[in-house]
C-alpha cells in the first residue's frame, strides 16, 4: 500500500506550504465539517468567506468561496501564490442530496424549472435531467452561477488548463476526517486541527447512499432512485464523476499510509494527497 501511495504522490502537496488556501465550497459536499476543522486550527489561521464571520480577504491565510464568489476571479485577484483544497462528491449522491436539500428548505430553487415545466412540483428524475443542474461541481470550479450553465467537454479542458500551474488537492467528503487534518498541518506548519467532526454528522437525515435508500424513501415520502436509475443519474454528471474519479484515484491509497505513518510516529510529512496531475 505505501508504495502505491508514494508512486501517486505529487507536488501539490509539497507545494502547499506558504501559499494562500482557496477553498470553494461546492454545496453537499461537506463544507460545514471543513469550515469547523479550520476554525479550530491552533494557532488560528486568519480565515476570510463563507461561515468565517468575516468578508471575503484576498489578503488572508484561507479563504473560503461561496457564491456568488467565482473562483477564476480569485485567482486574478490574489495577492500572492495560492493553492487550491476542493472537496467533491459522488455526483449521483450529490445530486440526490441537493434536491432532498432544496425539496425541504430552499423549494425556490426550483422556480426555473418548474416553470419551464408548468408544474407545482419537480421530482428527482426531474431535478436530475435539469441540465443547467448537471455536473455542478465542475461549473463551479469553472465559476458558472448558480444552475446558469450547461458544461461542456470544453469546459472540463479549460479547467485542467487552468489548474495546471497551481497546486490542487482534491478531496473525496468520505476523506474529509482521515486526511484533511494532515493536509492543514501540513499546509501550515506549526499548527494543529484540534476538532474532528463525527463522520456522517452533515447531510444527518439526507444520506442517499444505495443502502439506506428505502428508509429515506419513507421519511421523505420520495421514491429514491434504484440501481440503473443512480446509474443514468451518474452518466447525466459524466464530467463531475471525472472530477470525483480524479480525487478518488489520488486518495484511496492514501488513508492507510496515513495512519502507518502516524501510528509509527514518523518524523517525515506523510506524502498523502493529490493532485497536479495535468503536467
């Protein structure tokens, strides 16, 4: 395992100290459990955006984007090297997780199409051939509004364009608790992450993974999708299941070696995560 982890190693990583952080919180992927990690960093770590309690600082060590924040934008207007920590998610669970999400709280969301519609009510099958709904994740790396845009094959190559000259971590949400700790104390060196959050704490009551479908179906009074239906779901979102494949290829190998390292109490920084694989 850990020569399979070393031989994914990149320079991101070993990049990362000293630079600027810019984390884009895509919606359901586990942004609450992030924001909660890096406010509990001790020394604090000056944070600016989203749930930080302070506007968005271009001058800060971490700042966290949130819309209508564009992350191009960001890029162009920071004031030194950055790098970037994006945490994705299964594109078939997201997207069932945003419309439970939307379904109970922000029904709003939903006016566009069900006026193109011209209906009271959108289902998830719905919800899930929406196009401007599809391969969300990626639209907003690209720094598309919210449901506005229609990506594109082209749009996948002109982030991987993009990215290539700065570092990027991608993280899987199922990561966030094993590995996000070790790329902040890493990242900032000298500080420690003084809080875990539970693993399954966010989207409590939401979860659509294929084994607790029934039970959600009967809490939600929604039918959820069976198993060739979250598959035509995965092939609608085919560039966000690349962008979670990319993560998922670059981290899976890493969670075990994490924990050797520590258990063995290593004084060399676990070479862990992903990922500038576009050079």
């Amino acid at each position: 395992m850990a020569s399979a982890a070393v031989s994914y190693a990149s320079a991101a990583l070993e990049r990362m100290p000293g630079r600027q952080l810019l984390v884009p919180h895509i919606a359901k992927t586990g942004g609450t459990a992030v924001i909660s990690m890096l406010r509990s960093v001790s020394p604090p770590l000056n944070l600016s955006g989203m749930g930080t309690g302070r506007p968005l600082d271009l001058r800060s060590d971490v700042v966290i984007l949130h819309l209508p924040d564009s992350l191009p934008r960001v890029l162009r207007g920071a004031a030194r090297a950055v790098a970037i920590l994006a945490v994705v998610r299964d594109p078939v669970e997201r997207v069932l997780s945003e419309f439970l999400f939307m379904r109970g709280r922000h029904a709003s969301a939903f006016v566009p199409l069900t006026k193109s519609l011209d209906k009271p009510n959108v289902s998830w099958e719905e919800w899930a051939a929406y196009p401007k709904a599809r391969n969300f994740q990626l639209a907003y790396l690209r720094g598309y509004g919210m449901f506005s845009h229609v990506t594109t094959r082209r749009d996948w190559e002109a982030w991987v364009e993009e990215m290539a000259q700065v570092p990027v971590v991608l993280l899987r949400m199922e990561a966030i608790n094993s590995l996000l700790p070790a790329i902040l104390e890493y990242g900032f060196p000298g500080r420690v992450v003084r809080q875990r959050t539970p693993v399954g704490r966010w989207g409590r009551g939401f979860g659509v993974s294929a084994a607790n479908a029934s039970r959600l179906s009967a809490k939600t009074l929604v039918p959820l999708p069976n198993q060739s239906e979250r598959e035509a779901i995965r092939r609608l979102n085919w560039l966000d299941e690349q962008l979670f494949q990319l993560a998922s290829n670059h981290t899976a190998a890493y969670a075990s070696l994490l924990l050797n390292d520590y258990s063995v109490g290593t004084d060399e920084p676990p070479r862990i995560i992903s990922t500038t694989p576009f050079h």
